[in-house]
C-alpha cells in the first residue's frame, strides 16, 4: 500500500502543477502487428536508436469468462489511512462508484463481468463501454463529493490515490459504503486487486479467475518477450524509468518497489536505478542518471511531451545527454494512463513495449 499512496502523491502532486496529461494522451490506433512470438530477435538491442512510442492494440477490457455468482451482503477488508484494516459490510452493488489514479480499479471491475453496476468512475477510465458513466474526478484527480452522492451508490471502491481522502471517508456519513483495497504497484499487486474488488462485490470465485488469468498472461508473455533478449546478462539493456512534468520542472527516477522495477524485469532489462540501490520515487539528479548511464529510458507520453519531445528533454536535462540512452535518443514513452497501471491489461503492457524496445518496426501506427 506504501507504494501505490507514495505512486499517487507524486503524481497527483505533479498533475496539480502541470496540467492533467489526459488518459488518452498518445493514443492511437494500431495496426498489421505481427505475434510477439513472430518477431525476429536482433544481435543487440542496444544499437537500435532514436524514439519509439508503445502502443496497446486496442483498449478493450477482456470480461472473464463468466462473472462468478454474487453472494451478499459481504464483509471486506478495507485499508484505513493509518495503514490498519477495518472489516466493512457490503449489502448492494447494483450502483458501484471505482476511482483510483489510474483507472485499474474500474478496469478491474470491468474485467470480472460486473461493468453494468458503474454509474461513476475517475477521469482515466475510458475504455470502451464507459463513455456515458460519470466522471467523478477532476483535472489533479481530486474527488468531486457532490458528483458522487448525487449518483446515490451504494459503494465506493477506491485506493487513496484520489481525494482528498477525508472527502471520500465523509461520504460514509450520508450512508454511503465505502471500502478502500490495497492497491500495489505490481503485477501480483494486480492479482490481489483482482481478488480484493471481487470480494466487494461477493464473488470471490470471479477474482480467483481473473487473478490467475493475469499472472497466466503475465507469464506467457514475458516467456515471450524472453526471445527478444540477448542471452549474455552483460548485452541487456540497461533501462531506467523517468517521471517528467517538464513545465513544473518535476523530474523523478523510479527506483526499486516503484512498479518500475516490475516492468524492467519482465521486460529483461537491467534496473540501473536498483543497481544503484535507488528506492521508490526520488527526485533526479544529474549525477545519479549520469552514473546509472542507462542505454533506454522509459517515461510517460504526456511527461515527455511537458518537456518538448525527446529534443527538449535534452535540452532541459543535459545530463540525459550523457547517457547512452541519451546519445542515441533511445526514449520510449508510453500512455500516461497505461505505463503503470497494474491490472487486467498487465501482459498487453508489457508486450507494447518490449515491441516499442526490441522491435520497434512492429509498432505500426495510423
């Protein structure tokens, strides 16, 4: 839980600065992709230059194959602010609020066959079939009290990650349940989040299913991707993650129990900033970068954007330009929404961008 609030204060904190980078920033329809497992693996990676951006196939949320059978009222575990747990009861879900940072708790809920019971959700859920749902948070993410009540829900799903967080308890005080899950940024942080929102809604078979579909997917893709890499430990590719909000000067490198760590190591990649001991989120400097030196970075579109593409980047950090990674303008981005997200896309995530890394001639974009 320690991650994903520690996640949500920096982002949020830099969204309020610079502007929500919208949830579809970077989006694009792809098209002519040849199967993972059809990609021909290059000698080293690590000669390839220039950007390259990663682009999920489409943005549909894959239902389970049956929603388990609900049975309610149910008690869960909900997290306090504290960090303790409190057991809550759940009567109804027929109308179901799910907000996060990110968008995995509605995408979660989407995906173990319960979408009909959302009337209000956050600002970077927008997959297909949640177009006409209420929008309960706004630019900085912040909870918009009145939205919510007048949906009159009988649950709220959150994760802390929006707020204020007082906001959100008082909603209790006009009757509505609320239950906050744990929300960890990583792909077993996924799995739970799978199994803790299906307990909310008394179908606990549901988030066993879902649970082991992302980590079968999960693991049959990073199999895949395994072909791609190069079979000396000493020819990977270095990589670092960068979190970038150029126009309120936010830089930040993600360190080890980031979420970052997880996606380098599907990916297999080295984590230069575990390497060099770095934990969480800490502001960058130019002498930790140059000293990891990575040969790829990876970043957020819209971050990437606030500094002015890959040329501003350099021109705002030129310790960037340092870098193997920055010599050779190796810089992936990827959707602002999507990157970190953690949920029942998490194998698709991975596969756009170890194409975007090891092949980024398979990314074909209209």
């Amino acid at each position: 839980m320690r991650r994903s609030l520690a996640l949500a204060a920096l982002l949020a904190g830099s969204v309020l600065l610079a502007g929500c980078a919208g949830a579809a920033t970077g989006a694009a329809e792809v098209v002519d992709q040849p199967a993972l497992a059809e990609l021909k693996p290059v000698s080293d990676p690590r000669d390839i230059t220039g950007p390259s951006t990663a682009i999920l196939p489409d943005s549909e949320i894959e239902v389970i194959d049956g929603a388990g059978e609900q049975h309610l009222p149910a008690t869960v575990t909900s997290y306090t602010q504290s960090g303790e747990t409190e057991q809550v009861a759940v009567d109804a879900t027929e109308r179901v609020v799910a907000v996060d940072l990110a968008g995995s708790i509605a995408a979660t809920v989407w995906a173990l066959g319960f979408g009909d019971t959302l009337v209000g959700v956050d600002q970077s859920t927008t997959f297909p079939g949640t177009e006409d749902l209420v929008q309960v948070t706004s630019g900085g993410h912040t909870i918009n009290a009145e939205s919510v009540i007048g949906l009159n829900p009988d649950v709220v799903i959150t994760d802390g990650t929006v707020g204020p967080r007082d906001v959100i308890e008082q909603l209790r005080d006009v009757g509505i349940t609320v239950v906050f899950v744990d929300n960890a940024a990583s792909f077993e942080g996924a799995q739970d989040l799978a199994r803790q929102v299906a307990a909310v809604y008394g179908s606990p078979e549901a988030g066993e299913e879902l649970a082991e579909r992302i980590a079968t997917d999960v693991e049959a893709t990073t199999a895949e991707i395994a072909r791609l890499v190069p079979t000396d430990d000493a020819d990977r590719v270095r990589m670092v993650f960068l979190y970038l909000r150029g126009n309120a000067g936010v830089y930040y490198m993600f360190g080890e129990e980031s979420g970052a760590d997880d996606l380098i190591d599907a990916l297999g990649g080295v984590d230069v900033a575990g390497e060099l001991g770095w934990q969480g989120m800490r502001p960058m400097t130019d002498e930790a970068l140059i000293a990891a030196d990575p040969d790829l970075i990876i970043t957020m579109t819209g971050g990437l954007e606030s500094t002015g593409g890959v040329e501003g980047l350099l021109e705002a950090k030129p310790a960037v330009s340092l870098t193997a990674a920055g010599q050779h303008e190796r810089i992936v981005d990827m959707d602002d929404g999507a990157v970190l997200s953690f949920g029942p896309r998490s194998a698709e995530v991975i596969e756009a961008l170890a194409r975007a890394i090891y092949a980024p001639e398979s990314v074909t974009a209209e």
